[in-house]
C-alpha cells in the first residue's frame, strides 16, 4: 500500500534574473518580462484549475480532487472551504482515497464552522479510516493520533470507549502506525518508533524504536531525524553520538520544530556541541512560534518559550531582560501552560 498523491503538481515556475543598471533605467525591460512571467504563470495555474472543473463535472474525480485542494488553499482560485469540501465528498465517494483524508481534516479543523464546514469529529474519524483502507497512509496516521488522543470533545465523542481507553486507543494506533510505515509512509514509522520507546500499545522495544526512527530520517522525514538524534543523544537503542544527535537535530530544524528545540537543548548544555546561549535563544524562540507552511508547518511548542523566558528571567546565556522574559512566558501560558501564567 504506498502513498497518494496529496497535492496537485505545479508547474516550475521560470526564474526571474537580471541587474538594476545607475538610475534603474536599464532594469526596466527587466521588471516588464518579470511581470509578464509571473503574469504568465498564474494565468497557467488559473487555466489548469478550470480544466479541472472541466473534467471534474464530466465525471473525472481526481479532477474533483485536485481543484478541491486547490479552492481549499485558495491557490489561483478563490478559497471556499464549502467548495472544496463538496469537492472533496465527490472524489471520495468516487474512490479517490486521498480526497476521503482531505476531507476529514476540513471536519476536524477547529475553524471549520465559521468557513462554512461542518465540525464532525465522528465522521472526520470514519473519513480518516476510509482513506487508510482505501490506500491513503496519511488517513491511517492522522487516525492513530486521533485514537492516542483520549480525553473526549466538546460533544462527548470518543473513539474508544472502554474501562481502559487510553491503552485500547495506543495498540489500536501501533497497528495504524504500522500499517502507515509498511506503506512506506516515513512519518507513520517514526509515530510507531515513539510508541516502541514509550511501550505504548507495544512492547517497549528500544532497538526497534530507534530502527524505526532511522528508516524514517533516511526517507526524509525531518521529524524521524529529531526522534532518531534523540535516540543518539540518550543511547536509546542505539550507541550514544550526542555530537551525530546535534547535527541531526541542526538539519531537522529546517522544518521541524522540535528539532529546534532539541538543538537549542544541546546548544544551551553544550551537548555534543559547543555551547552558545545565544545561538540557543534564537531557535527556542523560533520553536515558541512555529512555523506556518502550505501543508500545515510545524506547529509551536510551548516548552519552547518557556525555556527561553528562564533564560532571559535569570541571564543564562543572554543578558537579563525581565521584560523579554514576561513575554515569552504569556505566550507560554497562551499554548496552555498553567506554570506560566503565574509567571506573566
């Protein structure tokens, strides 16, 4: 079972090129083939979203599918989730297991409501298992963490209703995760790695963990590379490299957040890297606010800011800033940490 395709290809966009001459005079022509480049390329995109409609009404539902996506995001067409979900319930019900998982997540949002989506967390689950069976790993990802999270609703719904849920909702997740990672779905792999290590709804399995975490690193996945250098920085499964967890936590920085926040750790200590407050500072703070990109981002970490608020509280590798430090703490306690707000 592999991956489907979560987004539409997109044309390469022409690089734009030139240099601004003394007065900007010269440069002109230049600005004027940039426009029409750039005119160029977003009429394309608009062309291809109405051949989409095109093909969809004639009955092609992964056309249906990728316009979805692409009123969704507003991407050259205007953003209506009403739209795109109606899109999307057409391609699902057409067999395009991927639409099924785009369509639980408009469900699942915490905004649907004021855009036009109905909130349903039972059905968004039961949209979620029908991408998984239909061949979409992402749906059996989004699923498990679904089922790893117990504490019901605001409408009471649960996926798991036992005398002991939170295990029953862990095993039942291993199995998701498992079949996500036998799917070659890199992030359903590192998400059964943490369970390994945990000994959540599995036998707690260091070894495995880590082989789990590495196989997701060298699928590039930048979330399997921090779990991975955290298995290097404890020796977990795997002889201890604080310096190789440092580097890995580095690269993992790029894009994932708590691989800042595991950097700026071993920055902040002098784990396996030459200690540098400031440096350290710099990526807590970063990992505080997150990071916002087309397929969701990196979400913020509240420990984050609150190491980052001692650090400037109490000067521990930068200068002492009381009021930076309050700052930090409020966002803290913004993300849901009590401590914090008594620290404001």
């Amino acid at each position: 079972m592999g991956t489907h395709r979560s987004e539409p290809f997109r044309r390469r966009r022409p690089p734009l090129s030139g240099r601004r001459e003394a007065g900007g005079i010269a440069a002109l022509p230049i600005l004027v083939l940039a426009a029409a480049v750039l005119s160029t390329a977003c009429g394309a995109e608009a062309a291809e979203a109405r051949e989409w409609q095109t093909a969809c009404d004639a009955g092609d539902v992964t056309a249906c599918n990728d316009l979805g996506y692409r009123v969704r995001m507003g991407d050259h067409v205007l953003a209506d989730w009403r739209r795109a979900a109606d899109l999307f319930t057409t391609a699902c019900d057409g067999g395009v297991a991927d639409a099924c998982v785009h369509l639980a997540r408009l469900h699942l949002h915490p905004g649907a409501g004021p855009r036009g989506v109905e909130v349903d967390s039972a059905g968004g689950a039961a949209l979620l298992e029908r991408g998984c069976d239909g061949g979409a790993t992402a749906g059996c990802v989004e699923l498990g963490d679904l089922y790893l999270v117990e504490p019901a609703d605001s409408t009471g719904f649960r996926l798991v209703d036992t005398t002991d849920a939170a295990s029953r909702g862990a095993t039942i997740a291993a199995g998701l995760f498992s079949r996500a990672c036998d799917g070659d779905d890199m992030l359903g792999c590192t998400r059964l790695g943490v369970l390994y290590g945990d000994g959540r709804g599995v036998e707690p399995d260091t070894e495995r963990a880590a082989a789990l975490h590495r196989r997701s690193c060298d699928g590039g996945s930048q979330l399997g590379c921090a779990n991975l250098g955290l298995a290097l920085e404890t020796g977990a499964g795997v002889e201890a490299d604080p310096a190789r967890a440092a580097t890995l936590y580095e690269e993992a920085c790029e894009e994932e957040m708590l691989g800042c926040l595991r950097f700026a750790e071993a920055l902040a200590a002098g784990r396996g890297v030459t200690a540098d407050g400031e440096r350290a500072a710099e990526l807590f703070i970063r990992a505080c606010y997150g990071t916002a990109r087309r397929d969701g981002g990196s979400p913020a970490i509240a420990e984050a800011c609150m190491r980052v608020g001692d650090m400037y509280a109490n000067g521990l590798g930068v200068p002492r800033e009381l009021y930076r430090a309050a700052q930090y703490f409020r966002r803290a306690c913004a993300l849901g940490v009590e401590a914090a707000c008594r620290r404001t």
